[in-house]
C-alpha cells in the first residue's frame, strides 16, 4: 500500500502580490517540488494584514512513496 506524505510551503509577499519577481520565486518553487516528486494538491491566499498589503501563500503538496 503507498504511503501519502503531506508538506506545505508558506510564500509571504508585501504589497503588489502581482509583482515578475514575486512570480518567478513561485515558479521556481513549484518546479523544485515537482522536480522531487510532490504534486501540488491545493493552493490557498490570505491577507494577513490588510494596511501593509501583507499576504500568504500556501501550497499543499503531496508525494507517494
């Protein structure tokens, strides 16, 4: 029976969330993951503090072993 191992990343941006470089470092993480056998399950965005425009990202992952 395969084993489902779970992981999460935290991405925290400040400001313009749109921003090339903000996009890039995603990307990059999104490939290094895949590249190590995660799938990315489940994505969720939150402000966490709406004055400074501070917000999260969290990417779920998982990988069978």
């Amino acid at each position: 029976m395969a084993y489902a191992e779970n992981d999460l990343d935290i991405y925290y941006a400040v400001g313009n969330t749109n921003t090339q470089r903000q996009e890039s470092e995603i990307a990059f993480i999104i490939k290094k993951r895949n590249s190590a056998g995660w799938k990315l399950i489940s994505t969720t965005s939150a402000i966490v503090d709406n004055k400074n425009q501070f917000s999260n990202l969290y990417l779920f992952w998982e990988k069978l072993s």
